[in-house]
C-alpha cells in the first residue's frame, strides 16, 4: 500500500491535486461520480483570476444591506431558509469582513493568486491544451464615476503590493475594446494578467486526461463512506472498497457532508449561481470577459456560446432552484450589450460555490487523523486555485516546504 493516495472528487481542486501526486511518482485514484470536470469546475466563468488578490467580503455597508433586502438585485439573492440554515458561518463571514480584518486577509489570499497563471500554465502545457486559454485579459465595467474611481485606487494598490497589471479606461476607451456596448458605463478596468477559459470543463478533463497519462487512474464512482482502516483509509463506493495510505477530501461543496461524521465542525457554506448560453446577434461579437460590476453578472464569450453567470445566492445547496436573479441578470446584459440572442441551454444551469466565513479555503492535513488530507472552501475563485492547491497541497504531503506559508489555511484555524 505505499505511497497509495485515494483523491475524492474529480474538479479542478481534485484533478490539480491528484496530478502533482502522480508526477511526485504516487500511486493516485481519482474518484468521482462523474467524469471530471462536470459539477461546479464546469458551470463556472472560466476566468483565471490573477487580479482577484481581495477575496469578495460581504456587504457591510448599510446602503447596500437596505438595497439587498427587498431581494431583487443581481448579485445578491437569499431565501430565508438559507440565511436561518447558514447563520452561523454567514454571521462568522460578516465579522470576516470588517475592514481590519479583510485588510489582514488580503495578503494571505494574495499568496495564492499570485502563482494562479504560472500554475495553470504548468498544467496546460502538460496537457496539450492551450487552445482552451485566452490570455488576453477581462473587462470590469462600471455604470458610475464614483465606482469606478473607487475600483481603480484598489487596483493601483494591487499593482504595487501583488503584480497585477490593468488598464484604466474612460466611456471611450470602454467602446474602443467593446464597441457594441450600449453608450452608458463610465468606464473600466482592464485586467491585464488574468487568463480565461473558453470551455472550463473541457480544461478539467484535460488535466484529467493528464493525470492518467502520469499513470494515475480515474474510478467513476458514488463514494459512499470513509474510515480509517489499518494503518490507511478505506473508501466505500458503488464500484467497491478501494484501501490507501492517504486520502484527499476535494468534493467541492459537498466537502462538509463528509467531516461531521469524521467529527469535524467546519463552518461551510455555500453561494449558489447560475448559467445560461446565449447567441450574439450577427456582427455584434463580444470580443472579451465582462463583469457588470455595479449590478453583478458576467458575460464570457465561450465556446457553448456567450456565457452569462450570476452572483450569489444564499440558498441550500440542494434547494430547488430559482428564475428570478438569472432573468434579472440577463435584462441587465440586454441593456448594457445589445447584441445578446436567444437563450441557447433548455435549463439554466445551476452550481454551489464552495465557501468559508474567512474568505479561504482549507489546505492541509485534517487535524486529528493522520493520513487525511483536505482542499475544499475556494469560493468564488477555485477554478482558478486549482492549480496551486494541487502544487501545495502535493508539497505538503511530500513533506516538502510548501512554495507558500500553508499556516492561513490550516483547518485548525478555526
Ligand atoms: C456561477 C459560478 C461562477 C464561477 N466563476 C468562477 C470563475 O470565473 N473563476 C473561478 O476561479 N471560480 C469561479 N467559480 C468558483 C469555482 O467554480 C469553484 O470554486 C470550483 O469549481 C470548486 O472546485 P472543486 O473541485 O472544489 O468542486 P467541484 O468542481 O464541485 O468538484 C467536486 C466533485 O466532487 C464530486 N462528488 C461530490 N460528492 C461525491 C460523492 N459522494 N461521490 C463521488 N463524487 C462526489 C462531484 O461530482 C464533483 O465533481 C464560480 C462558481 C459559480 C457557481
């Protein structure tokens, strides 16, 4: 059994991992109940986000409290049966993101975003998949002066402190890189260094794809229980009883289901989205990733045809899902780029992001049981962490020195 690494859950987070270990020269079984790359790591923008160095804190403003609760807006949306389910931890999110301690956060997040694009290229190039990535930045569109004034004092800040680079550009400049924008917007910043991808799980199942020929092994199964057997772990799916030395807890937002029984009491949560795929009428391209950032949606120009993802809604996971933020996200897009067609998906497709009240994940060893391994909670950004996770986490194990300081993202820490 030596060196045998049982890696559960089969999105980026899992797949980045389970390739590190396959290339440090581990035995690795990736199990998912699905193909890789076909739950969250699919539904997502596919934006590689190397600006994102300031993980989003919750409203803390009254304004924007008073504006969120009538709940029409865009960005945000809650049930109350999802803020009850979540208290605790949103209650905990909410002290997070005080401006001190967002301030005390910032350069611990940073410490992983900054080695995001770096990373990906290492697994893009193993793959063969270049052809997935657009280098050539993303739009963030302000409405208002005021906004995007404020938006470009951080970005100069993120400049100086972490690397990422950006262009300020006026209303005119905004129509030089997107002329079939209606007139309006005052403006945006242009992320310079971030990446996207055209097709996010079909970049999943490439890094899959690579892992195998590392000579790592996929099992298409249901997990269905994890216990310590011996001096490893033993699985249980629908496709048997798979034993290791380590296991790896990478299921996404579904990460939490396993820990209580574990005797865990993480303080996940999720914020669910949406997508849905439209047409862009003849002649009327959208060239780049745009975020409307005043009203909070993002149009991706992807392969399956012009992406539009919603912000967040504080739902159950397993809730049934909601109209109401995606048509007001999409009346918006209507608005402000004219040239978006028909609705291409039958179904709007419907995803949970996988969060913490600290903005961070979870990386690193379980606290009290040797052998178990944990990388879940990357929020808004896992598919762009996936990478790194994977490098770190495999570090780790290895028991080398990690490239980053792991202590932040300590499960212990809370
Ligand atoms: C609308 C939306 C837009 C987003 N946009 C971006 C973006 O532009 N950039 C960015 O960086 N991030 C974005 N994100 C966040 C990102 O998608 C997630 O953080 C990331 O995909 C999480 O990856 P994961 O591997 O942890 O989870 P997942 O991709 O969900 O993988 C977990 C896996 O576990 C498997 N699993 C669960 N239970 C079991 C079981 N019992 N047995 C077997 N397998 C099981 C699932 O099938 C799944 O494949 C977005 C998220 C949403 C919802």
């Amino acid at each position: 059994m030596s060196r045998e690494t049982i890696v559960l859950g089969a999105g980026m987070i899992g797949v980045s991992i389970a390739w590190h270990l396959a290339r440090r020269g581990r035995s690795v079984l990736l199990v998912d109940r699905q193909r890789p790359g076909r739950e969250t790591s699919f539904g997502n923008g596919g934006l590689i986000q190397r600006e994102a160095v300031r993980p989003y804190p919750f409203p803390r403003e009254l304004s924007k409290l008073l504006d969120v609760l009538p709940n029409r807006r865009a960005d945000i949306r809650y049930s109350l049966r999802g803020m009850v389910k979540a208290a605790g931890p949103l209650f905990a999110y909410w002290r997070h993101s005080a401006p001190r301690q967002h301030a005390r956060i910032i350069p611990e997040y940073a410490s992983l975003i900054t080695l995001c694009t770096q990373e990906h290229a290492e697994m893009f190039t193993a793959a063969g998949a270049e052809d997935l990535i657009k280098k050539q930045g993303w739009l963030e569109v302000y409405r208002s002066r005021a906004g995007l004034d404020a938006r470009a004092a951080e970005a100069q800040d993120a400049a100086e402190r972490f690397g990422v680079t950006h262009e300020l550009l006026d209303a005119a400049g905004l129509r030089d890189r997107e002329p079939q924008l209606a007139d309006g917007p005052a403006g945006a910043i242009h992320w310079t260094n971030a990446w996207g991808a055209v097709d996010p799980g079909a970049l999943v199942a490439a890094y899959a794809e690579a892992f195998e020929r590392e000579g790592g092994r996929f099992l298409q199964a249901e997990v269905s229980g994890m216990r310590q057997a011996g001096q490893g772990w033993r699985v249980d799916t629908d496709a048997g009883v798979h034993e290791a030395q380590e296991i790896v807890v990478a299921l996404g937002p579904w990460a939490g289901d396993w820990l209580k029984p574990l005797g865990y009491r993480l303080p996940a949560f999720v914020k669910r989205g949406y997508h849905m795929h439209y047409g862009a009428e003849a002649g009327r391209r959208l060239h780049h990733w745009l975020l409307d950032a005043e009203v909070g949606y993002i149009l991706a120009p992807m392969r399956a045809g012009i992406r539009l993802t919603t912000g967040a809604e504080l739902e159950p996971r397993d809730a049934p899902p909601r109209s109401g933020q995606l048509d007001a996200a999409e009346a918006e897009a209507r608005r402000l780029y004219p040239g978006l067609g028909e609705r291409l998906d039958p179904e709007p497709w419907k995803g949970a992001r996988p969060c913490l009240p600290d903005m961070k994940p979870v990386i690193g060893p379980a606290p009290r049981h040797d052998g178990l391994w944990f990388a879940f909670g990357h929020g808004h950004q896992g598919f762009t962490l996936g990478p790194v996770t994977g490098r770190v986490l495999a570090e780790m194990m290895e028991g080398e020195e990690p490239v980053v300081d792991m202590t932040p993202f300590r499960a212990d820490r809370f």
